[in-house]
C-alpha cells in the first residue's frame, strides 16, 4: 500500500498504463539512418523535428515511451537538450518514460548515474531506466534504492535479444545456476509481495524462442518483462506466448523500427503503433 507522503510504485503505473493503453513500448532511436529515411538532416534540426513528431504522435496513446540516450548524446549538450523536452513532454501526455541508458558502474558513480534518471529534481527524471548488472548485481543498489524510493523503475538487462549476449547471460555459475537466471532470482526477491506488479523489470528479448523454456529458466518474476526484437529484429507478438509461457502477462513487447519507419507522417505512425498493440493484444488473448 502507499502511503500518502510515498509516490505510487512504479509497477503499479505501468500495469495501470498497460491495462489502459496496452502493453506496447514504442523506442525513440533517432540514429542517422532514420533521419534520412524520414528526409531529414542528421543534425540537432533533424533530432529536434524527430522527436517532436514521435512525442506527438504517441505519447497520448501507448503505455510506454523508450527513448535511446546514445542518439541524443551524440549531439552533445544540444541533444540532451532535445531529450529532456521529450521526457517532459510525454511524461505531460500520459506515457510512462523508460530511459534506455543501459548504465552500469560502482558505488558513488552508480549513484549519479542513478540520480541522473531516478530523482525527481533531475531534468532527466524518468519513469525508469534501464541497467547493466555485469559488475554484479549488487553494484546496482544505489538504482534499486532510489527506484523505491522515488517511485520509479529498473530494467536490468537479463537475456538480452543480441547474440553475443549468450557468452555472458548463459555462462554457468558454480551452483549449476545461468547467470541469467541468477539476475532473475535477484529480482525475483526485489519484486516479492508487491501488488499488482513490482516495479523492477529484466530486459527478455523477444528473438529467444524456445532457449528460456529449453534451460528451464523462470521468467515469472512478479516484474515487468521488457521484450525488445519485435518487428525489425524478426519476432512477431505470436512469439511472446512460446517464449514468455506463464509470465507473458507481465510482457512489455518492445518495437522501434517497425514503428518508426512509418514516419514522418503523424498518422502513419499512429496506426502502425496501434497495429502493433492490436497484435499483442490477440497473441495474449487481452
């Protein structure tokens, strides 16, 4: 329960969110491709105009917005510039911002890191965030901490959708545990007891197939499952129920090309996000 004086746990807005808007996550990736596609410059004008239109078109429609950090910091400060007015903006317009930053270090660097998207005085301040946990899943306490605190998310990296992640994410550990699962069980513990969802997530992707079921990994972690690889990466919203079984539920389907190419036409944009949420809602039987 939260009391008056706590904010509401993140996990709570974003099932709210998914229950209202459906359970897609559409990325904000304006990397230079892009923006020649949609004929634009590869400059702070052609960010600007980029990111204006998906904000527009979006953000008062699908539960969750994720914004790649990399492609505005390339810019430099103009383009953190640009992203702050995007978080601000959907934030305004009712979609839950998930801040793709992937950070990952120790002690008081974690910390600012974490109070860079996490704090509500910050101008980044963001719904959530997603991190790295390969310095150990402790290194990241300083996220955890301020996430419950603040209100907000965490996304941890577990099994990721790009293949050199498997030398990592399936090493075995000497308890015979993956080390995926082993983040899996860390938020497994995170998440107990919380209501309707807790509000630290591990990052699934979609393109896994059978491999999770097949190493009899448990994804169940009474978390948000962020699902990234559908659409331009090759998986389809038919792929959550074989890949995500029991916990298909608490998916968050991720796509970004296959949302994004359709711009710069507002409405373009608008009815390929809503075809999307609509495959998703049929594949999970909503």
């Amino acid at each position: 329960m939260t009391s008056a004086s706590s904010p509401e746990p993140f996990g709570a807005r974003l099932r709210r969110a998914m229950d209202e808007r459906g359970p897609l996550c559409v990325g904000i990736d304006p990397h230079a491709s892009l923006l020649t596609d949609w004929g634009l410059s590869d400059d702070i004008a052609g960010l600007e105009r980029f990111t204006h239109t998906v904000v527009e078109a979006l953000a008062d429609r699908v539960a969750v917005l994720k914004p790649q950090s990399a492609f505005f910091e390339r810019f430099g400060s103009r383009g953190i510039a640009v992203l702050e007015r995007a978080v601000a903006d959907a934030r305004a317009a009712g979609a839950l911002v998930l801040m793709d930053a992937k950070r990952g270090d120790i002690g008081s660097t974690m910390a600012a890191y974490a109070a860079t998207y996490l704090d509500p005085a910050s101008p980044l301040f963001s719904d959530a965030v997603t991190v790295s946990p390969y310095l150990g899943y402790g290194s990241l306490r300083p996220a955890l901490d301020l996430a419950r605190k603040s209100g907000t998310g965490v996304f941890v990296l577990a099994l990721t959708s790009n293949p050199e992640g498997a030398e990592v994410q399936h090493a075995v550990r000497g308890d015979g545990a993956t080390v995926a699962a082993t983040m899996l069980d860390h938020l497994r513990a995170e998440n107990a007891g919380a209501a309707p969802m807790g509000s630290y997530g591990a990052v699934v992707g979609a393109t896994l197939g059978g491999a999770a079921a097949a190493q009899g990994t448990d994804l169940a972690i009474n978390g948000p499952l962020l699902a990234p690889g559908i659409g331009a990466q090759g998986a389809t919203a038919a792929d959550l129920p074989r890949v995500f079984g029991a916990a298909a539920g608490d998916v968050v389907p991720n796509v970004s090309r296959g949302v994004l190419r359709h711009g710069p036409d507002v409405a373009a944009l608008r009815e390929s996000a809503e075809r999307f949420a609509g495959e998703v809602r049929e594949a999970l039987g909503g």
